[in-house]
C-alpha cells in the first residue's frame, strides 16, 4: 500500500509543479500574442485578463502522463534493480488500457484544440457541439461507454455521447468565477479517486492524480484575483475528462453492496450538473436560447444572496466536497445507506433552491 501511496504522490506533486510552471509561461504567451478575455456585461472582471490557462492544464496533464508511460517502456528497470516496480503497476493494468489510453488522449486533443480556437476565434456553437460529438465519440470507438445494465451496445453508445458533451458543457458553464471551475474539479477528481483507489483500479487512479495536479497547479494563478483563465480550453477539457473518468471506472461488481452505487459519478459531478439544468431550465422557462449567456448561474445567484465571489466560490467548494465525499462512500455502503446518502444529496441542493427562491420574491416589489 505505501508504495502506490508514493506512486500517488508522486504523480500529483509532478503535474502540479508542472501545471504551475506552465501556467506561468502561458500567461506570459497569451499577454504577448494578445489573447486576452475582455471585461463585458456578463463578466466579473473590469480588467483584460489573459486565457490560455487551459493549454497548461492539457499540456501538463499529457506530459506527466506521457513521460512516466515512456518511462516504464523504455528505462532498464530491470539492470537498475528497479524491475518488480513495473512488474507491480503492470500488473494492476487492465488489458486494454493501452488503447483507452490512446482514445482519451485523441479526444482530449481534439476538445482541447476546440477550444483553443474558440478562445481565439469564437466558434458557433453548433461547431463546438460538432467538435464535442466527435470527441466523445473516439471514446465509444475505443471500447470506452457508460454501464448502466442495457445489453444494446447503440444506446449505451448514445447515453456515453450525450454525458460526455452535457459535462463538457456543464464545466463550460461553470467557469464563471475566479478559480470556481478549476477548484471543482480538483474535488471531483478526488472524489472519483477514493471511489476507484479502494478498488485497485490502478490506470484510472493515476489518470486522476495527474490529472487534480494539473488542476490544482492552475488553480494557484486562477484563485481570486485571477492572473489568467482557463478559457474555453481548460473548461471542455476539465468536462471531458471528468466525464470520461467514470466511463472508465466500475463502480458496481458482483461483491458490490448495492448497484445504486453505480450514481456515484451524479454526486462527485453534482454542483456542475446542478448549475447547467438549472441555468438551463431559467432560460427555457424564459423563452431565451438555452446558449445565450448571463448571469443566472450558481455562483451568480449567491451573490445575489449577498454572497461575495470569492464567497460564493468557497461555498460552492464546500458543497462538492460534501456530495464528493457522498460519492466516495456509495461503492462500499448497502442500499439503506446509498439512500440516504442520495436524499442527502437532494436536500442539499433543494435548500439551495429554496434560498435562491425566497431572495428573489423579497427582491421582488410586486410579489
């Protein structure tokens, strides 16, 4: 145990350094080459800011991972005594994660320079919708879908498709605060890694310390104030990843107590999925387009509550941590504490709404 314990370490202090470093010559690029986010009515800052973060955050992530995988294939561990260490991680492998490897990576390529040329050009959303299909897709192409007991491979397929852009979308949606998206998924990360590490899923567990260091690393430069976003190229690629991670996790086995626990990934993902339905729902009750920007999200109600932004941010932060924390525990508990945890998760979020919607009938002067 102590040795996949520094395995973890390792790799999370790797990325994170590398994410920081990186960052830094990102903003220095993006203040150089002028690709800046500028202040506007939807926005929370008064200054030009620059939006490149997201590239430090891919490029940390696949050089970490990249790096130790050449590492294991190409250093003599054996003449340097150091042979039982790959024989140890391969041995926790699956089979296939060569090729899953690859497909994640393929598609994180194409989402990340999706949304490398939206930060630069402003794509329409149909394009980004397209492009988001298409990354999805190389996932099912590569054997990864969601498991949810359908014997059709089609609907599978589809569900894995349609998870994939609705998170790709939510961790966009999400990114509308000083180090809120960044921060979010550092938690998830990690809730998805004490629901997985438990299992001796080896691959996915590395996957995501690599992947909170490289978050985390970003997030130094991104907390309030922000020295430099992560633009549409760090959310899609936080989203992609995110929801990739349970594609390719089990979280229900034969010796699993309950199936329910197969609903892990909603709680660890539940403040991004929380955000987009409800931003969503506002703007289709209004009879605006659903892609139309504003200020209706999560953090943007706090506010309103009275919240500061950085307040607003932490509080998001401590509920994810809560239904993060949820998740973790559903793959080990039965079906009466899965329950619970899951009706917990609902009276979260439904106090939300309830303090949102009392603010604004006490805003309202003619209720």
């Amino acid at each position: 145990m102590s040795l996949y314990i520094a395995i973890y370490a390792y790799l999370l202090l790797l990325a994170l350094a590398c994410s920081f470093c990186l960052t830094i010559v990102a903003r220095r690029c993006a203040l150089r080459w002028g690709v800046l986010d500028q202040p506007g009515e939807r926005k929370m800052h008064h200054a030009p800011i620059p939006v490149m973060g997201g590239a430090a955050i891919f490029g940390a992530f696949a050089l970490v991972a990249g790096l130790n995988a050449a590492l294991l294939v190409l250093l003599p561990l054996e003449e340097w005594g150091l042979g039982w260490l790959s024989r140890e991680i391969l041995a926790f492998l699956q089979p296939d994660a060569g090729l899953k490897l690859a497909g994640l990576i393929t598609g994180a390529v194409i989402i990340t320079g999706l949304g490398a040329v939206d930060d630069i050009w402003m794509l329409g959303p149909w394009t980004k919708l397209a492009g988001q299909v298409a990354a999805a897709s190389i996932l099912v192409a590569c054997g990864m879908q969601v498991n949810l007991f359908i014997p059709y491979p089609a609907v599978t397929a589809l569900i894995t498709v349609l998870w994939v852009v609705t998170m790709v979308n939510a961790m966009n949606f999400l990114d509308n605060m000083d180090g809120l998206a960044g921060g979010v998924s550092v938690i998830a990360a990690l809730s998805f890694f004490l629901c997985v590490a438990p299992q001796g899923d080896l691959f996915l567990s590395v996957l995501l310390m690599i992947f909170a260091g490289a978050a985390a690393g970003f997030l130094w430069h991104n907390l309030h104030p922000a020295r430099i976003f992560m633009g549409d190229t760090g959310s899609m690629f936080c989203g992609y990843f995110l929801a990739t991670a349970p594609i390719l996790a089990t979280f229900y086995t034969p010796g699993s107590p309950s199936r329910v626990a197969v609903a892990a990934p909603l709680l660890a993902l539940s403040v991004p999925i929380f955000d987009i339905v409800s931003v969503v729902y506002i703007r289709w009750r209004n009879g605006e387009s659903i892609m139309k920007g504003d200020k209706r999200h999560f953090s943007h109600r706090l506010v309103e509550l009275g919240m500061s932004p950085r307040q607003a941010v932490e509080f998001i932060f401590l509920v994810a941590a809560i239904c993060g924390l949820g998740a973790a525990l559903l793959p080990q508990i039965a079906v009466s504490g899965t329950l619970i945890i899951l009706a917990q998760t609902t009276g979260i979020f439904l106090l939300i709404v309830l303090l949102m919607n009392a603010n604004n009938r006490s805003a309202d002067p003619n209720p």
